[in-house]
C-alpha cells in the first residue's frame, strides 16, 4: 500500500470519528451516516483541499453536506 493511500485511509478514519464524537454517534453509526448522505464519497473526492483544513472545519462541511443531503444530525 503505497503512503498516499494510508494517508486518505488514516484521514477518513481520523474524519469518521470525530464527527461521530462530536454528533454522539456510535462509530458504525456515524460511518454509516456518512456513507449515506455522500460524506464518505467528499472525503475521497475532496481530499487534496480538505486534508489541509482542520479536522474541525472538515467536520463541519461533512454536517453541512449531509444536511444538504438529507441527513438530519444537529
């Protein structure tokens, strides 16, 4: 596995838990939200812009865009 792709992968795990955290979700859960109102998928496509913010500013743009998308966390 080359370092990029441990890199994307240790940033969506990294990602996954803090919003879960900050949203009281369980872990699986959080994923499964994420997977379901297209975060996951803007994790992997915005990666070069978003690894370089916070990882509080990327978990607020994965609540902005899964509001967006019909998710319902506050």
């Amino acid at each position: 596995m080359s370092e990029e792709v441990r890199n994307r992968i240790e940033y969506t795990v990294v990602c996954i838990g803090a919003f879960s955290s900050r949203h009281a979700l369980p872990l699986k859960e959080g994923y499964l939200y994420l997977k379901e109102f297209g975060g996951i998928s803007f994790l992997k496509d915005c990666y070069d812009a978003e690894h370089l913010l916070s990882i509080d500013d990327a978990v607020d743009d994965l609540t902005i865009l899964c509001k967006r998308n019909g998710g319902n966390v506050a």
